[in-house]
C-alpha cells in the first residue's frame, strides 16, 4: 500500500491522477499546517510533525511499505508541548535534523520509514513521464555560447551543494546573473526582471526586457540552468520546472532553460515545449 503526502505546487494533483487513472489504491496524507494547490474531494490523513511516530504507527497499521512525498513542503513550525509519546523518541535525531542542511535532514527524516519498513519512493516512480529523455523540446537550439553558459552553470550549483543553497543559476557569458537561494527559482527570476526592467510579474508582458538599470546587467540574454546539487535526495527533492517556470523565463528575457536529464522534474512537458516554441526559448534536457 502507498501513501502520498502531498505539498505545495502542481505535481500532487498530477500524481492523484494518475493513480486514480491507474487505480492504484494509496493512502493521502497532508500536513496540517502546510497548504496545498490540490484539488482533493478524498478523505486525507492529517499529522503533524511533533506526532510523527503517531503518524509512522499509523501508515504501519494501514497496511502501507510505500511513501511517496511529492510538492514543495516548508520547514514545520514545532510545538514542543504538542509531542507525543511515539514521537518522544525520535525527538533527539529531530532537533539534530533541524540545525542540519535541507539534503541531511530531509535524508534523516526518511531514515525514520526506512526503520519502520515503510520505502520512501520518489514522484518519478509513479510517473515515470515526468523525467523527459535528454535532448531538445521543441526547434530552438543553443548556440556554442549558451553551452557554454551552462557548463559553467553546473559548475556554480556544484559549488553551492557545499553551502546546501540552491538548485538554479541564471548564467550570460559565463558570468552568474542570479543565484537560487530559499525562496525559489520563481523569486531569483523576479528579482533579475526587477533589476533589468524595474517591473513586476503581472505589469511585464511575454517577451519584455527592456533597457538594463544601473547594475550593467544586459537587457536580454541569460541562461536557466537547474540541477540537482551532488548527493541530494532526490527521493523527496527532486528539482521541477514547469510551465510556470518558462513563463517566468520569457519574462525575463532569457535565451533558454537546461534541465539535467534524470534529475530534474518537467511537469507538463508537451506545454512547455509549446511555450517555449511560441517564444523562442530553447528548453534543453542535458545529459
């Protein structure tokens, strides 16, 4: 038996229905502070982090050996005095979880299935579709300087796996444009809109990008490249782009975007492939 603990973000609802469409029967599970995109008319199992041996108990009770952890989840607000007796003796790793980097905690809290013979699975598992072949979506091709530009982007979020910063650089001539930090791909592509055009989301049409601010930055150019970092747990945190994401890019006015093939979700690839065509965007899963 599966159970599915879905996030934030489009890949749980893809997920659901799959496995609706598969009927593959599956236990779903949400945090209950954490929100979700979802649309879900289903009974869902609430837990807490301060309750997780409860919760472990119960996916055992509930005849389940699979767990699959799919959108994006943010670090839980903890309430001691909510701790209960089966938690109490995982609290000790949990506290050591919390002062870790996101890849060790998150390979910690696993550890706490594994124990319990429950095998976290990852979201490519279920859909192996969302992991596309490696070459080119859609006609657009880089040129020598965008290969370029995104070797030199593996090897900046190569360096910042030491740091466990981020999984996306935006990269013109070899230089770093922006860095992926906390807040997301989405916020390091708004924050390179602003500087280039001082204009938000919702009042920058497709395809803008217009004089470059006092920083030098070019007006256009740039490239997206996402990765996963060396040794993350891909399992619970695979790195996914998706419509959105090449919206934003075209906002922005990048060139293209490169995904590391087999390690980076595409959600909705068939769309995104038609918007990056519409837009001239190279969309490139490197191998």
């Amino acid at each position: 038996m599966l159970a599915l603990v879905t996030g934030e973000g489009e890949l749980p609802e893809l997920l659901i229905k799959h496995l609706s469409d598969t009927r593959t029967p599956y236990h779903l599970c949400q945090m209950e502070w954490q929100e979700i995109d979802a649309r879900i008319d289903q009974p869902v199992h609430r837990f807490r982090i301060e309750t997780l041996g409860s919760f472990i108990a119960w996916l055992k009770d509930n005849g389940v050996d699979r767990i699959c952890f799919a959108g994006r989840v943010d670090r839980p607000p903890l309430d001691p005095s909510k701790i209960d007796a089966l938690t109490m003796p995982l609290v000790p790793r949990m506290m050591q979880a919390l002062q870790l980097g996101d890849d060790a905690a998150l390979r910690l809290v696993l550890g706490f299935f594994e124990e319990a013979g429950i095998t976290p699975i990852g979201a490519h598992e279920l859909r192996a579709d969302v992991l596309p072949p490696v070459g080119f979506l859609g006609s657009h091709r880089p040129s020598k300087e965008h290969e370029a530009d995104a070797d030199r982007g593996v090897e900046i979020i190569g360096a910042m796996a030491a740091a466990d910063v981020g999984q996306a650089c935006i990269v013109h001539k070899r230089q770093p444009l922006a860095i992926e930090a906390q807040p997301g791909t989405d916020f390091m592509m708004q924050s390179l809109l602003r500087e280039r055009t001082g204009l938000p989301w919702a009042k920058n049409p497709l395809g803008i990008g217009k004089g470059a601010r006092a920083q030098g930055l070019p007006a256009k150019g740039g490239v997206l490249i996402k990765a996963a970092k060396p040794g993350q747990e891909l399992r619970i945190d695979m790195p996914t782009i998706g419509p959105d994401t090449v919206v934003r890019a075209v906002q922005t006015g990048l060139d293209g975007i490169v995904v590391e093939a087999g390690r980076v979700i595409v959600l909705q690839a068939d769309l995104c492939t038609q918007l990056a065509e519409d837009n001239g965007l190279f969309l490139w899963v490197r191998g």
